[in-house]
C-alpha cells in the first residue's frame, strides 16, 4: 500500500522541498499544496519508470556531502595551478576510466560528479558501456588520478546503488 502511494520517496521530499523554495512562503497552507504535488507526480509519472534503480539514501546523502566538499577543495587547487603553475609545467590528460557502476543511473551520476569537479570534466562513455572518457587539467600521474577517482567516487556509488 506504501509502496503504490509513494512509487518514488526521494522524488516526493524533493518536489515538497522545492515547491516551498519556489513559492518562497512557509504557511500550512503551501506545505499542504507541496504535499500533494509531491504525492501526484511520483504517482502520475510512476508507468514510465518501469526499471528504476533501487536508491540508499543515507549513503547517497554522505556522498553528496564528499562531492560538496570535493568541489570547494577542487577550486582552490585550480586557483592555484591557474595563478602559479607555469603553462609548461601542466599536465593534462585524457583518462580512461573503467567502469563498475551497475546502471546507467549510476554512470551519469559518476560522469556528473567528475564535471562538477573543477579540473576535470566528462566527455564521453563507450558504446559498450564500460569506459568513461575524462579530461583532466593537471594529472602528472594518470593512473594515480584513475584509481583515486575509482575510489573515491565509483565505491560510494556502488554503495548507492546496489
């Protein structure tokens, strides 16, 4: 019965959040209206996800915190290359970065997280689905900067999405 009134959570807070954000009013009355849009859509939409993937939310928070938390770290490194880092002494690189991730979703959410990194940026993935190609500013080190990422992004995301 839950499950057929709220098809997707995740959705549903999201639409209230922003819903009250949009209508810049915090009354009963406009939390009440969030709520029903926030029920509706997920309901109304729910056909055409015939083949979600199942989300933990918890660790996809704490990711969101880390990738947070990366961008504003990453800003500054790339203030400081930019500002005196000599043009020779660059290093960029094209990475080749193989994938684990289990669905698209999580693919588009790894490919997302790199380009909202400053200093590297996604620019494709294989047609076979198992290798995203990124640019990177500096990387003296490609294979280093590979498994960091590996690490540091694609293990939490297998976590999100098991």
């Amino acid at each position: 019965m839950m499950r057929r009134l709220l098809p997707h959570p995740g959705l549903t807070a999201l639409l209230v959040v922003m819903w009250m954000v949009m209508v810049n009013d915090l009354t009963v009355g406009t939390l009440f209206l969030g709520l029903v849009v926030g029920v509706a859509v997920p309901i109304f939409t729910a056909p055409w996800w015939p083949g979600r993937p199942k989300v933990r939310f918890l660790p996809a928070l704490a990711y969101a915190g880390l990738v947070l938390w990366d961008i504003v770290v990453a800003n500054f490194q790339v203030a400081a290359i930019i500002l005196f880092k000599p043009n020779r002494d660059l290093r960029p690189a094209w990475l080749t970065i193989p994938l684990e991730l289990p669905s698209p979703e999580a693919i588009t959410v790894f490919a997302g997280t790199i380009s909202l990194t400053p200093g590297t940026v996604s620019a494709d993935v294989s047609a076979c689905g198992k290798y995203l190609l990124v640019h990177a500013l500096h990387a003296p080190d490609p294979a280093a900067e590979i498994a960091k990422v590996k690490a540091r992004y694609e293990a939490r995301l297998k976590e999100i999405f098991p």
